[in-house]
C-alpha cells in the first residue's frame, strides 16, 4: 500500500507543540522579573537607621534639632513626629518615633521604637532596634547594625530602657565599628550586617540634606513568597542624599540573590547585579542578571521605595 504523503506530518505537529512547550517553559523560569523585597527593606532600615543616628547626635552634640524632634533631658528620650511635612526618608508612613540613648564621649549606642511608623510597609513589621552603636569620626558618623539588632513582629517599649546595660555591654557594641566594611558585594550578601556612613553637611537640624553611604547585606526578614527561594540582598558604595533624589541612591551597587528555600546545600535560583544613577526616576540598571532572573540583562527596574 503507497503510504500518503500527509503521514509524516501526523508526528511533525503534535512533536512542533511539544517543542514549543519546552521552549516556552524555559523561557518563563529565565524570565522572571528580579525580586526587590529584600533590597528594598535593606535600603529602607538602612535609611531609617542613619535619619534616628543624626537626630540622635544632635540631640547629644546640643545642636539645633528640626522642628518635628524633642528632646526630654530628664528621661533621656527623643521623641519625633513622621508627618507629611517631615517625612521618613523612603516611606509613606506617618507616626511617632522614639530614641533612648547611652552617650559617652564622641558615640553612644541607641535604641529605637518605631510607634505608627511602618519601616519595611508590607506583611512584616519592623517594631525596634536595639542598642546600634554609632561614632563621630573625622570622615563622619558612622553606624552599624546587626540582624540580631532588628526586632520584628510584637515588641515592648522594654527595648528603651538602657538602665541595666553595663559598660562591659556597652564597650562589646561600641568594638562593633572596628570591623572592617565589607567592600566584594558577593561576600556579603548573607552576612547580615550593614555599616552605614553619614555626613551631616553641617546641616545639624535638616537631616534631609545627609549623605550617606551603606555597605553590608544579608536579610532583614525572610522573603519567600513568590520565589520558591529565600532572597538575601548586599548593597556596596550605595550613596543616599534624599534632598538630591527621594526615589533612588545616587551611585553605587546593589545584589539579590535568590537560593532554593530548604537549607543546605544551597541552589542558586537566580542573581540580580544592579547600578544605581544620579537621575532621580526611581530606577535601577540590570549590569548582569542569571538563573530566573536572565532576561533582565541590561534593563532599567523600578527600585519602588517610594
């Protein structure tokens, strides 16, 4: 019997679709936009931090504090109002901060209780920080602060009470800043420590007009949602002036890196190398993206920390 001419094809088409499939398969697990969550909560605590490091040393320098800040001599606490006239940097939130500090010479340590004001704005609430150091020096102020320092969910206003820290505990959290800033992005990315730079300008009561400059990474909560992995990020030479720019920093490095959720060893997802501009459009550029994240080599992002 002749075969037909038209039999071949009965496999061609259902072997195109199969085809096509795969390829679109492939296509979706290389096409998945970068996942900001993690930079974006690093950037904001970061951000937060330097804003209560510079009310904090003016309050303690006696120098002029903005108009949104009092300072209780007697109990030791800083109390700031978040409005719309003076802001958080990088947040929407209006609310009540507090400050207690410990001062000693050019530095002192701090603790803050963020009241109405929502840091991270999304399912996880940053409640406090306890006990950052921070210290004058001739380049400027410089803070660090630690995972171990971040306290999320539910809290009390306990963290405000300083009376029971020794010196001992005190020196052990001042040393803090004698660690060397890390500067390879892909070495710190989940060491989850964070040093930050802050030069006041000479500005002592606008605390916009700061520069700053963040080093460190790791994770400031688990984000695991839409991933299937768990996103650390790292931040290197990232410079912040919010005066200049409140949609972006200004220069600098930033990575996420996404690992399959489930301990070790770790599967790498994906990783998101970004460049940051001096133009204030609230964007990043994709230098180098792998894994999940590929096909956003070379693209401009929206950082969304507005």
């Amino acid at each position: 019997m002749k075969q037909s001419p038209s039999y071949p094809f009965r496999w061609m088409v259902p072997a195109a679709l199969m085809m096509l499939l795969f390829s679109c398969n492939k296509l979706r697990d290389t096409n998945q936009k970068p996942e900001l969550e993690s930079l974006q909560q690093g950037l904001k605590t970061s951000v937060a931090v330097a804003y209560c490091v510079s009310v904090a040393h003016s309050a303690f320098q006696g120098k002029p504090l903005p108009e949104n800040v009092v300072f209780n001599k007697n109990s030791g606490l800083i109390y700031i109002n978040i409005d719309e006239n003076h802001p958080l940097p990088f947040n929407s939130s209006t609310g009540d901060i507090i400050l207690a500090c410990l001062w000693s010479g050019n530095g002192g340590v701090m603790s803050v209780l963020f009241g109405d004001v929502d840091i991270l704005e999304g399912d996880i609430r940053l409640y406090g920080l306890y006990l950052v150091p921070f210290i004058e020096r001739e380049e400027g102020i410089l803070a660090l602060y630690e995972k171990q320092d971040i306290i999320l969910g539910n809290g009390s206003d306990t963290i405000l009470d300083l009376s029971n820290i020794t010196d001992p505990v005190f020196k052990t959290r001042m040393d803090r800043l004698d660690n060397e800033k890390p500067s390879e992005i892909f070495a710190v990315v989940k060491q989850n420590v964070w040093f930050i730079n802050i030069d006041r300008n000479n500005t002592f009561s606008n605390v916009y007009d700061d520069d700053l400059t963040i080093n460190g990474g790791g994770q400031i909560a688990e984000v695991n949602k839409s991933s299937g992995g768990v996103i650390y990020h790292a931040v290197i030479n990232t410079e912040i002036n919010y005066s200049v720019c409140s949609k972006n920093p200004l220069s600098g490095f930033a990575l996420i890196q996404n690992f399959k959720a489930g301990g070790e060893p770790y599967i790498d997802l994906g990783n998101s190398l970004f460049s940051f501009h001096k133009n204030c459009d609230g964007l990043a550029h994709v230098e180098l993206s792998t894994g999940k994240y590929f096909s956003y080599i070379n693209k401009d992002i929206s950082l969304e920390i507005q």
